[in-house]
C-alpha cells in the first residue's frame, strides 16, 4: 500500500513538474518579441509563382499588428500558416518561430505540368497532383499545352485524380520523360477518345486516341522516329495513327 502511495505521488510530483515547466516555457514566449518574417521557398526550376514579397504583402494586410516589436502573445502562427497555404500555389506551409524572435515560413510549392489555354475565358494549369490551379498576372511557365472542348471542359473541376486519372497519367510520362517533354508541345483534345499530339521538332501530327496504354503508343511513336523518318524523310508524312493495336498509319 505504501508502495503504491509513494508511486502516485512520485507521478504527481512529475506532472507538476511538468505543468509549471510548461507554464513557464509558455510565459516567456508570450513574453517575446518579434523581430521579422523569414520566408524559405522551396527552389524548382521555372517555377515562380510564389513570391516572398506577395507572401509579406498578404500577411501584413490580413494581420496589421505582425510589425516589429509586438508581443508573440499577440500572433496566432495557425493563423498565419493557413493564410500563407490560401495562396493557390502553395501546396505546404511550415510556420513556426525561433529563438531570435523570428517568424519562419517554408514554402513548398505546387508545380504545373500543363496549361489548358481558352480563347475567349481565362487559362488554368494542371498541378502534378491532377489539381486545377489558375494562372498567375506575375508569371508564366514553359509547360505542355492543351486546347480543344474536351480540354477546357477540364477547368470546370478542381482537381482530376479520380475523374481522369488515364489522362492524368498521359500528362505525367510526359512531364517526367526529359525528351518527350522537350519534344511535344501541345495536345489537341477535342474528345476523350481522340488526343492529338504536335510537336517542337516535325511537322507530323501525332493521333494518339485516347490515353490508354501509353507506353505501347509511345514505342510506336519511337520506332516512327528510328525507322521510318530515316527511309521517308522528315517531310513525307504529316499524320501518324497510333492509336490501334499493333499499327502505325502514316499519311
């Protein structure tokens, strides 16, 4: 009985302890100052589209008293972290403050593997994660380009993992794929089941149907380049059908 006595109270003192360390810790960073915002974004090339000066702008109007010198007791970091992940391409924020007195803010971004272009209403990119992202006033990035009905019906979603997951595939061996990604421009899509492919390089337009058995199409696409172009010419077709099985039709 003693035993078990001086057990409980071992574990009370302990707690105690730790509610006043706790208290303590949290006394003395409400007691701190702030000093300034430190903002990391995470670095991938040709992508831009979050700007630490936007970041500071947005913060400092949405929170007036984030100046120098205020009490930390006055910042609510959560509320900060999820104005900084409100900005559409930002796909992760950190925020958290140091000893100095600063404000951390690590930026991971979202990167766009294409652009789906409208005449007569505005563009949208589509993330590496299948989300809809919208253009930016600041900056523009070289990615695949995708125009036509079917295409643009894409912007009326917000994301596309589970909707068009075949396409989505297409656009990621693209994007991955350091030639392909070099070599095709745009893609043509007036249908589901009927995607055209131009290139940067030929002036052969690439009917590939639909986005099914990629790697298949994309072989016969290959052997177009390795045997057929070397014996034809690069001038001797303008079309090439991939899209069936076991046939490439060139005309």
């Amino acid at each position: 009985m003693k035993t078990r006595l001086k057990k409980i109270l071992g574990v009370s003192f302990l707690l105690l302890v730790l509610a006043v360390f706790i208290g303590f810790v949290e006394k003395k960073h409400a007691e701190r100052k702030f000093a300034e915002l430190e903002i990391s974004i995470k670095s991938v090339a040709d992508v831009y589209f979050v700007e630490e000066k936007e970041i500071v702008e947005n913060l400092e109007a949405e929170f007036p008293l984030l100046k120098s010198g205020v009490s930390f007791s006055e910042i609510n970091l959560n509320q900060l972290e999820r104005k900084v992940e409100a900005h559409p391409f930002v796909k992760n924020a950190e925020v958290f403050s140091d000893q100095k007195g600063n404000i951390r803010i690590e930026i991971e971004q979202h990167i766009p593997m294409a652009r789906i272009v409208r005449p007569r209403a505005a563009d949208g990119y589509i993330s590496t994660e299948g989300l809809i992202l919208p253009t930016s006033p600041r900056y523009t990035t070289r990615v695949l380009v995708l125009h036509g009905a079917y295409a643009e019906s894409l912007l009326e979603e917000k994301e596309l993992t589970e909707s068009h997951e075949e396409l989505l595939e297409l656009l990621k061996f693209i994007h991955e794929d350091e030639f392909w990604n070099a070599q095709l421009t745009e893609l043509e899509i007036e249908k589901e089941s009927d995607i055209k492919m131009h290139q940067q390089v030929g002036k052969q337009v690439f009917e590939f149907g639909d986005a099914t058995e990629i790697e298949e199409k994309f072989s016969k696409i290959n052997l177009f380049y390795e045997e057929i172009l070397p014996s034809k010419g690069w001038n001797a077709y303008s079309r090439v059908n991939v899209k069936y099985k076991g046939q490439i039709v060139c005309e």
